[in-house]
C-alpha cells in the first residue's frame, strides 16, 4: 500500500467516525461543574512491564527473530520513556460510538458519559488522518471489518 493509499483509506475512516472538534466546550465541562476528570479514561498510562530479551535459539526462522527483536526495542522504548504522568489532550473530538470502541480498546484518552462521546487528541498540528492512533485503529479491524464499516456509514 502506497502512502496515498495509507492516507486516502484513513481519510475515510476520520470522515465518518471523527464527527467535530469540541476542544473549548471539553475544557469548560472540565473546569465547570458538568463533569470531571474522574470521567476521562486512561488518562494516565499504564506502567509497561519490563521486557524480556528474545533468545535468537527459541525461533524457527532468523526472520522470526529478527521481528520478535523489532518489537522488543519498541517495547524496550515504551518501558524507558514511561514518565507516569497524565497524558497531555491538546484537542477534544467528538466521535462516534463505534470510534470510541475501537479507541478505548487501543487505550487511547477518551470521555464516556452522559453528555457525549470524545477522544482526547494527545496530538496536534497534522490531519487527523496521518495520526498514529487511526493506524492504530485500522490495524486491530481486518479489511472486511474496516470496509464494511465504512460501508455501514456510507448507506
């Protein structure tokens, strides 16, 4: 998949399931009297387990290997940049229910109460569509999963 694949297919997804930015009006129920922080989720991360170096004997296949040890050195990162504080919302989206799902599944910082439906954009100053967490998104959907989705929306 070309990059303009990457880009076009998650545009898709942002259109339908990213409804509106609602930065102001989160912030204000925040600081207000409506809710509280009580009611984001996985506002602090989680603290990472140290992670166990793979020995290159337990694989089949170098290549299997050599995968295993990509992920280890993003674990190995993860573990290291782990700092223990809240996560920093630069911007509240309104989105839709099955987003909110699919983005509570990922951890990502969302509000779910009486009000709405959000997630807590923890960056800023690029489209939507090129943010990790809708690459995120789209990897835990198969194809079928993610185009019938989009489908659903379409109809």
């Amino acid at each position: 998949m070309t990059e303009t694949q990457r880009q076009e297919r998650n545009g898709r997804l942002v259109y339908t399931e990213i409804l509106t930015c609602q930065t102001s009006l989160v912030e204000a129920c925040l600081s207000g009297d409506i809710f509280d922080y009580d009611d984001v989720e996985n506002l602090y991360k989680e603290e990472p387990e140290e992670p166990d170096l793979p020995d290159e004997d337990d694989f089949l296949s170098h290549e299997d290997y050599q995968l295993e040890m990509k992920i280890y050195t993003e674990d190995l990162q993860a573990y290291e940049e782990y700092d223990g504080y809240a996560a920093e919302v630069y911007e509240w989206w309104l989105v839709s229910s099955w987003m909110l799902s699919k983005l509570r599944a990922i951890n990502e910082v969302i509000i779910d109460n009486e009000y709405g439906k959000w997630w807590g954009r923890c960056c800023t100053g690029q489209a939507i569509k090129l943010d990790q967490t809708i690459d995120k998104v789209i990897e835990t959907m198969s194809d079928n999963a993610f185009y019938a989705q989009l489908d659903e929306n379409d109809s």
